[in-house]
C-alpha cells in the first residue's frame, strides 16, 4: 500500500463515503473534496470539518489540524477514521492559511470509487471558508441592517453648573418698571454685576434716577423716571452698549453694596442649618463675579439677607402683641403675658399653651420640668420652659417665655404666670438645674411642691471619668427610699443591664409601660410570694431582701409602685401567684392608651399670615429693649462650655504664640514659659549693643523682659546713633 495514501470515510447527513486522500493534502483541498462527493458546491459556500477522538469532538479549522489529524492520528489508530461533515449556517469570514509554513503538495490524486453507507452524523459548527470563485472575497457586503431599527440620538451634553452664578440678572429694556425705587436700583446693579461694569449716579431723587458708565467716554446709561409720582419706576431711556473697554479690572466693585448682596444671599440663607461665614461668602463672590469684597460687607450683607428670610429683630418686637392676639383668637385656652418698663420697652413674656395645660391637669403625672437657654442675636437675653412627662415617657411643652436674664425675679414672675395656669397641683414635683434662682423661686411661688436637680446635670458637674462611679451613681439615684438611698451609695454595681424583651401586645398600656411592666414580670419570676393570714397583704423576697405588697392600698414598701404608677417586681410576683392574668388594672390611669389619645386630642392652630394682621388701638404698645452698653475692658469669651466627654478643639499655636504658623517657617524667636530662652536673650542683647560704648551695654542688661521685643526691632537698624536716639 502506499504509504503517501491515506483512507478516510467522509460522513454527512446519514450518508457515508470511503476516499484516498494524499498523506499531504491541505485544508483547502481538503474542503474542496468534501464540497464535491456530496454536491454542496452549488448550495451553500461553508462546511464544517470534525472528527471524534474517544468520544471528544476535535474540529479542523486549518492546515495544522488537518496535519496532526493525518499524521498523528493514523500513526497512532489502524482503523479508518471518519470526518464528518456539517454545513454551517452563517457566514463567518475565517482565515484558510495556517499558522505553520504551507505545504507544497500534488493535489492531482484520483479519489477511489464511492462506497455509500449509512450512519448518525455528528452536528460541528466550525468557520470555514467557502471553495469558489468568490470564497476569498468579503460576505459583509450583503448584510446592509436595512431591517434593524434606526439607533437613538446621543444624549444632549449638560453643561456642568459647578461653576454657575447664584443669582440671574433679569433683562433690561426700556419701559420696564419696578415695584419701587429699591428694586430699580438693585436690578440694575445686579445687571452690571454680571457684565462686568461699574456706573457712577448723576441723580437719585424721589422722583429720578440715572446712572452713566464710570468711564467718561462711554455712552452706557440709564434713566428712571417715577410714574404718576407713584412708589413705581419706569426705565424711560436706555443706551445699553459699552462703548469702553471690558478688560478694566474691577477688584473692589463700587455697584457690589451690602443691600445688593442681602438680595443675592437670600437662597443661601433659607437653609438654617448651613454655617455661612463671611468668608465663604467672600469666596463665592470671587468664583461667581471675579470681584472681592470686604470682609465687613459680607457681614453685612448677610445680616441683611438673615433680615429678608427671618425677619427683623427690632420689628418683632413692635409685632409681639399682635402675634399674641391673633394666637388667643386661633386657639382657645391660650395665656399671654408681656412685661414692660415705664418706656414701654419689652422686659420679658409669657406664654401658655392652652391644649398643654388641660392634658397635664387632666392626663399626666404631676412632674414639671423647668430649664433656661440663653439667646444669640443682637439683644441677647435667656429663653425659659416648662415641659411635662406624658404617659409615653415623652416631653410636651406647658409653657415658654423670654426674659433679659436668669435671674431671681425672672424666674419668679414665670413660674406665678405659670401657677395662675395650673394652680395648685397635689403632689408636683419640679425638676431643674441647681442654679439659684430657680431654688429661689419655687420655694416663693410653690412652696409645698418638691424640687428635685436633674440627675444629668449633678452627673456633669462632679466630672465623674470611671464608668464603675458612673454605674454607681445612676443606681443611687433610682433609690425610692432612704434607705436603699444610703445602701446603694456603700454597695457595688452587680446588676449588669438586661437585654431589650419585645414588648407586649397589649392595645391598652403605652409602649414605654408595656416594656417597663413586662421587665418586671421577668425578674420576679424566681421571687418567693408568700400571703399574709386573713389580709390581701403578700410578703414577696427578691435575691436580696423582702417588701409588703398591698393590693387593696395599692402599695409596695419598695415605693415604686406608689410614686412611679406602674407595678413593681414584687407586684408583678403576687399578681403571679394569684393567678391574675393581666397587670392592666394595677397601671395607673395616665399610663393607659386611651389616656395618652385624650393627652393629644386638643388642636394647636398657627396664626395667621403676617400681612393680614389689622392695625388695633387695644393692643399693647412694646418696644425694642435698650441695647446694655458693653463693658469696659476685654470682653468674656463666650465659647460654649463644652460638655463632659466632649472632645476639645485643638489649639493650633506653636511657641511663639503665633497662630496657624509652623515652625520651620517661623522666624520670630522661641518662648519658654512666656518668656524667651536665655541664649537667645543674650544673643539678642548683644546684637542691640555696640562693644564699645559701655553705658548702653550697661543699659541692656538692666532692660526688663517685656522689653525684648522692641530691642529686637531696634537691633534691625542701620547704625548705632539711632539707637541712642
């Protein structure tokens, strides 16, 4: 046989042919032969050529394969292999040359007779090239996507408005008109602002006002003329074109006033929680204007812009009784207080909110709590306020005021404002601050109230730093009996907070006493009941010692029960061993649901709006306080004290007491302890005197410390005359 022969059985479509192919063939050739014994040249221009190695599909693609699949495989397997067959669907350009050197082979090999045969064919997608004319030449050519749909336009491009001003200038033309002179005067210097000019005004009047461009030769201005001898303005002429130069740098721009910069601010400073310092408004006019501003300016024109969004302070005093008037006719039940001098000038008010008052005297656990917060602004003063403890443990406010100071007398004429709302209330307690003059007060006006301090406060103001002291002060304070009181100060923390149970699902007790009552039915669970003979009287024991509990008194020596509302531990035990199924009936009324809706059922209702507030003659006439004249000498610093474990702010100054500066840059000498090092004092002293005069010497060193520094401007001079000068 010969040896440059091979046999191969081509497959396709359940038909199966045996030919001799030279040993040498390429892929091309290969293709070519396949396409001829099944006809395919005619129907479609790419086949697929594969072949299975135990039971592995191995396609051909190139020359390379159709090598390895000739020499490798019949050198290694004696029977004869099958290649199948397959025509591919889609049109795939692919390369026929191979990866190694081409072949130069005899193709002219007659192929042995056909032998049909029958067999399952094995579907291959492969990329091969087609064997005609036109089998090398481009197939993208056919496909035009006139079927596809039409692809969507870009995006449009959206500028970036970082950079954008704040504020948009309105267009000018004549016969325009303004509500009012004002509003002239700053639309036109907005507009010059933007553009990048500076007029000068030749006449403002009641009735007039015009304006020229700063450089003389310019033909830019504008005339205004009031109509009707009205409040209106109307631009009656106007040449708007510059006719100078937009180059002139205009730094400090005249036309940028502080009115101007209110108008522009006013957006920025709607927003209350925005810190916006003059700086950054200094900032913001050089990014968006290219112009600069004084730092006094910006102060200025953000208390005007702080004026337009919230107000005038001086006017809202003038506007104090009206707003109290037309708060009484909207709600009922609400009570008003202004207190004046001889002058009729605002000393401090009051105010009671009606719905507040009934809930608490009708709803609520008798507990004010009274606390003051002083004021910023321009006429200062300290704002006081009495809150209430609803039956959800959350605050509602009774009562409010503003008085000059917190003093003795203020907090005495607040707390008889607030007694002639509530009267007299059985069993009140009063929590406040230890300040002075609310101890003062409350012994004055309600002497037979309690007056507890604010456990948060005395916890602050003794600096406790250890977390043991902390857990042993806060046990102590919840001690209802002398007793415990005086135990809890000697005995250790043992009892570590327990984690959080879910709450009951009970529609009739708030959520706070839910959670309170059921925390307590979980620690008493391992109490000992035991009942008193003949009484409804139960001895309950805890881990650590015994209380009397009685149901019919509704008491428990422990006191929680009597003083806080809600059942205690020990109650919760005997209302285990009774076999009540609810503790709802031993919560006191204030802690129920339905009491906490009727704490909230009374409506508030605003004012209403300022500008439909009518002029009254009745009404109480109260003016702006006068302004206390400042001390002499330097002012307090009135940093806020901050509160325990706050962290302080970093004090950024190096030893020279300069601050902001760093030392290696620093060129004023170093200080120790106040007071310059003795080397550099001496290096000093010597650069300041000449060798040879020896009463300056003598001189130098009997000059004191403090005046060291105008030593060393002295010892910058040229020569030692002006020294001695």
């Amino acid at each position: 046989m010969n040896s440059e022969i091979v046999k191969v059985f081509f497959v396709y479509e359940g038909s199966k042919f045996l030919v001799q192919l030279p040993k040498h063939i390429d892929y091309g050739s290969l293709v070519r032969c396949a396409k001829k014994k099944f006809k395919l040249t005619g129907k479609l221009s790419l086949i697929g050529l594969s072949y299975r190695i135990d039971r592995n599909k191995v396609s051909i693609t190139d020359d390379d394969d159709v090598v390895y699949f000739l020499n490798e495989v019949f050198e290694s397997r004696q029977d004869i292999k099958s290649l199948y067959i397959t025509v591919l669907k889609e049109a795939v350009e692919v390369s026929d040359t191979s990866s190694a050197e081409p072949l130069d082979l005899d193709l002219n090999i007659p192929l042995s007779d056909e032998q049909p045969n029958n067999e399952t064919s094995i579907v291959v997608h492969s990329n091969e090239q087609p064997d005609s004319k036109n089998e090398n030449e481009h197939k993208w050519k056919n496909n035009t996507f006139q079927y596809m749909p039409v692809p969507p336009n870009p995006p449009s491009f959206i500028k970036n408005q970082k950079n954008q001003p704040f504020f948009t200038p309105r267009v000018l033309k004549v016969f325009d008109e303004f509500e009012d002179k004002d509003e002239c005067i700053r639309e036109i210097a907005l507009k010059c602002l933007k553009e990048g000019y500076e007029y000068r005004v030749f006449k403002s009047c009641q009735l007039a006002y015009r304006i020229r461009c700063k450089v003389p030769q310019c033909n830019w201005h504008v005339f205004c003329r009031s109509v009707r001898r009205a409040n209106i303005f109307r631009i009656t002429h106007m040449n708007d074109v510059h006719t100078c130069s937009k180059l002139t740098v205009n730094g400090n721009h005249s036309n940028a006033t502080a009115k101007v910069l209110g108008h522009m601010l006013v957006p920025k400073m709607r927003d209350t929680t925005r810190v916006y310092k003059p700086k950054d408004i200094q900032l913001d006019m050089n990014l968006a204007l290219n112009i600069d501003v004084s730092y006094k300016k910006a102060w200025r024109g953000k208390q005007l812009a702080l004026q337009a969004t919230q107000g005038c302070p001086k006017a809202s005093y003038e506007q104090l009784p009206y707003y109290f008037h037309y708060l009484k006719l909207a709600n009922e039940g609400i009570v008003t207080h202004i207190d004046t001098d001889d002058e009729g000038r605002f000393k401090q008010c009051f105010l009671a909110f009606g719905v507040a008052v009934q809930s608490f005297l009708r709803f609520m656990c008798p507990l004010l709590i009274i606390d003051a917060a002083h004021l910023k602004g321009r006429y200062l003063g300290t704002n006081l306020a009495a809150v209430a403890m609803d039956g959800n443990n959350q605050i509602i406010p009774i009562a409010t005021g503003v008085t000059h100071g917190e003093t003795g007398e203020s907090w005495t004429w607040f707390l008889s404002k607030l007694k002639e709302c509530i009267g007299e209330v059985p069993g009140l307690a009063i929590i406040s601050d230890r300040h002075f003059a609310i101890g003062l007060a409350c012994k004055n006006v309600f002497p037979n109230a309690f007056h507890g301090y604010c456990c948060r406060h005395l916890m602050m103001n003794c600096n406790m730093q250890s977390d043991r002291l902390k857990g042993l002060y806060w046990k102590t304070c919840k001690a209802y009996t002398r007793a415990e009181f005086d135990r809890q100060l000697l005995q250790r923390w043992y009892c570590d907070r327990r984690s959080k149970y879910e709450d009951a699902l009970d529609e009739e007790v708030s959520d706070w006493a839910t959670a309170k009552i059921y925390d307590r039915i979980l620690k008493s669970v391992n109490w000992t009941v035991k009942g008193i003979h003949k009484m409804n009287k139960y001895e309950v024991k805890d881990n650590q010692r015994g209380h009397i509990v009685d149901l019919t008194e509704g008491t428990c020596s422990c006191r929680k029960w009597e003083l806080l509302g809600l059942p205690c531990g020990h109650v919760c035990a005997v209302a285990r061993v009774t076999g009540l199924t609810s503790v709802e009936g031993l919560v006191k009324d204030r802690f129920l649901r339905t009491t906490l809706n009727n704490t909230y059922s009374g409506m508030f209702n605003p004012t209403q709006d300022v500008a439909t507030w009518e002029t009254r003659d009745d009404l109480q006439v109260v003016l702006a306080p006068v302004i206390i004249k400042r001390q002499a000498g330097r002012p307090k610093n009135k940093d806020r004290i901050p509160s325990q474990g706050e962290e302080p702010l970093r004090n950024n100054r190096c030893a020279t007491r300069k601050m902001r500066s760093l030392r290696a840059l620093c060129h004023v000498p170093r200080i120790a302890n106040g007071r310059q090092s003795s080397s550099t004092r001496n290096e000093n002293l010597n650069n300041a005197a000449p060798p040879e005069s020896t009463n300056q010497q003598a001189m130098n060193v009997s000059t004191p410390p403090a005046s060291i520094g105008m030593i060393n401007r002295l010892s910058q001079m040229s020569t030692p005359q002006n020294f001695l000068v």
